[in-house]
C-alpha cells in the first residue's frame, strides 16, 4: 500500500526556553551533528517512506536551511516522491495559524492526497527515536484499521502529560483521554497516527464544521472515532523514545546516549541518522586534556589540562587550557576560555565563555533548580558566576552583566528596543 507521510514540524516549543528563541523545536540541535527533526526523515527514508510532506509554522528558516531539498536523506526527488516543505498561506477560503494537529493536516489536505496514497502516516518533527513505519503500516492493514495510534509505558507520575488509552486484548482502543489530571493508565499516545486516506479526509472535514472543536487527533479526532465505532487499534512500541520539549528533558536524552550501553545506539549502521553535515577538521585534543564519557564532535579544539565529562561538543567548540565542562551539551562554535567551568548546562551556539568565568554548578543540594542555560551569541565575561538553573538570553554582551553574580535559578535578558 502507498504511503504518504505528513511531518507535523511547526512546534514553537516555549519549554525549551533559548534553544527555541530563534529556531523551531525540530531544528533544535542534537547529540552534537543532528537536528531533533533528522529522526523523524531518517525513520521515513529507512522505513522505505519517501513520500514526505513537513507542515511548519513557527521560526523555519533554520529548518529550511538545514532541510533544502532533502538530499543527505535521499529525498531530493521528483515523480518518485521527495521532501515538500508548506507553510501556513492565505488562500480564497479562510485559513491562518493552525489551530491544531488536525487543523493543520486539514489546511493541507489537497495537498496530501494529490498523490493518491493508501495511508497517510501522520509524526511529531520533535521526538527522539527509531522506529520501523513499514512494521507499524503493515500491523495497520492486518487489523483493517480505520486508525492506528502508536503507544509506550509511562511511568504513571508522568501520564497526565499524555493521551492516554485503554485496549482490549486485540490491541483495538476502547477509551482515550488526552492528558488527563488523573490517569487511570499508563498506555500512552505517542503522537504518531496512520489513517486510511478516505477516512482522515471525510474524518478533518467533519472536524472543521464544529465550532466547538480545538481541531486537534489527541483531543478531538481520536476520541470521536472510538465513540462513533471506527476501528482504532494501537500499535505496541517497545524501544528508546524520548519528547525532548523541556530543558530536563532535552538534557536527559543527552546523557541517555553517554550510558553503557547507550539508550539509543547512533553507531548502528543498520539504521543510519541521517543529517546534513558542515565541513569541518578532524577534533584535536592536546595533551594533557582528559576526556571521559563524552562525544566531541568535528572541528572541536581541546587544549592541554582541559578536562571533560559526560558531556556532549557540537562542532567547532573550543575549550581552553585547564578548562572544565561537565555533564553539559555545548553547541557550535562556542569558546570556553582558560579556566572556565560549564556544569550541567546547557550553551547555545556562538556563546563565548571567559576566563575563569563558572557556568552551572553541580550540587546535590540543588536537585530542584534544573539545568542552566545561554542563549546563542552571548559572551560571558571573564570571571563571572551564573548559577545553575539561571537563564542568560540570546546576544548578551559584556554590558548587560551588571553583576558579578547571576543567582540560582534567574534570569537575564536583553533588554528589547523601545
């Protein structure tokens, strides 16, 4: 059967704080050379899906740099499918801003069945995982499904952040809830859905008519099609899958791959990540340096006495003599000078940190106070202390750091033009 897959990749993703200031959650980096959104393609094209639409919205230009014609994941094709990018428009009907996930395939729809597929694959461009769509649609078409809604165990502390189902022994859904306040399971919804075609069209344009809807699967499509009759089973996932839209989150999912084993194996060269990557030289660590339970990515420079753990170095990143970065992710081209230390932080790309400047703190006593965060092309001056679980915003300058000290958990934001 023909397979259309639909990327829901406009997410602005406020949780995840300066990583999102100027960028969509999908184009948020990633375990170093990835963005979040090269999961998602990647499962497509190894799942022999290349038939791909990415619906957007908010911030993409960095997704569309990075994306382009699709050509790292062999999606750079014509009559044989490819990678197509839309945006919201304005057109002779009413469309804006999608209001929800069902919106928003809705808005689109001519377009997702101008090639005429059986199914039409409906992913989150944010979530971190590998998964096999060719097993999922074929468990799809065994059940003759109307809907087919991918599931995973929860622990129940975190359910109430999640659609939550419960089956019979066929696997076929007999109740959802989307986010409850109080879960009664622990099945839930990963926000990846197959549909047969003429069923999601007649489904969306029912949709569009109530006005009471929020237009949106979890909430409104989902819960319709089981109270009305229609054959929603759940497909059982059993592997790695993080939602990395929280700055905890984010962070886990990075120490996740420093395990042993790690929780998700990016050296498999069965399922390759695919990605497109920047040209840069081979990493040069000096001697002396101490690296331990790390991935230090290309064009990274690690001077003599610098010392590293558990933690994750985008390309091009800098770290100077005596220098200390611990449990961190640091993204491109940022420069850690002598004798600064970055713990459990996370720094945006272009961020300068200067000499003897302390970034982040790793304190038992301070569990509650998360994780401590920069914002792209801000330099820290020389000396100076940010707590850990403060915020520093994107293009700070030495003159906006009017303290030595930025306490534990504040913030510190540019100050926007009058």
């Amino acid at each position: 059967m023909k397979t259309r897959a639909v990327i829901l990749a406009g997410g602005e993703g406020s949780r995840l704080g300066v990583l999102t200031v100027k960028r969509a959650k999908p184009a948020v980096p990633f375990a170093g050379k990835y963005r979040i959104i090269d999961f998602t393609l990647s499962n497509c094209v190894n799942s022999g899906i290349f038939d791909v639409m990415l619906l957007t919205q908010w911030r993409p230009h960095s997704l569309y740099e990075h994306i382009g014609a699709g050509r790292p994941w062999d999606l750079d094709r014509g009559f044989t499918g490819g990678v197509q990018i839309y945006p919201p428009y304005k057109g002779r009907y009413v469309t804006d801003w999608y209001q929800g996930t069902a919106d928003a395939i809705q808005q689109n729809f001519s377009f997702v069945k101008n090639t005429n597929p059986d199914l039409v694959l409906i992913l989150s461009g944010d979530h971190i995982y590998e998964m096999d769509y060719d097993v999922l649609t074929t468990f799809h078409s065994e059940k003759q499904a109307d809907a087919t809604v991918c599931s995973l165990r929860v622990p129940l502390s975190e359910a109430s952040r999640f659609g939550i189902l419960a089956t019979d022994a066929d696997y076929r859904v007999t109740h959802f809830v989307e986010k409850p306040k109080e879960p009664t399971g622990t099945l839930a919804s990963m926000g990846i859905y197959v549909f047969n075609l003429r069923v999601l069209d007649k489904l969306l344009l029912e949709d569009a008519r109530q006005r009471d809807s929020s237009h949106d699967f979890g909430k409104d499509i989902i819960p319709r099609m089981i109270a009305e009759g229609y054959r929603v089973f759940t497909y059982p996932y059993n592997g790695y899958w993080a939602d990395v839209g929280t700055i905890d989150s984010y962070w886990q999912a990075h120490m996740d791959l420093l395990q042993h084993p790690p929780a998700l194996d990016l050296n498999d060269r069965t399922w390759v990540i695919h990605t497109k990557s920047e040209e840069r030289p081979p990493v040069l660590i000096q001697e002396g340096a101490i690296i331990k339970d790390s991935m230090i990515t290309d064009g990274c420079v690690v001077a003599p006495g610098a010392r590293i753990e558990r933690s994750v170095l985008s390309p091009g990143v800098y770290v100077g003599p005596k220098a200390v970065v611990r449990e961190s992710i640091i993204l491109t081209d940022t420069y850690i000078e002598a004798g600064a230390r970055v713990e459990r932080a996370i720094i945006d790309k272009q961020v300068s940190i200067g000499h003897n400047a302390r970034v982040g703190q790793i304190d038992s006593q301070a569990e509650g106070l998360g994780i401590t965060t920069v914002g792209k092309n801000t330099h820290i001056p020389n000396g100076q202390r940010v707590g850990r679980g403060a915020s520093l915003g994107a293009d700070l300058s030495a003159e906006h750091f009017t303290r030595k000290v930025i306490g534990r958990g504040k913030t510190l934001e540019r100050p926007r033009a009058i």
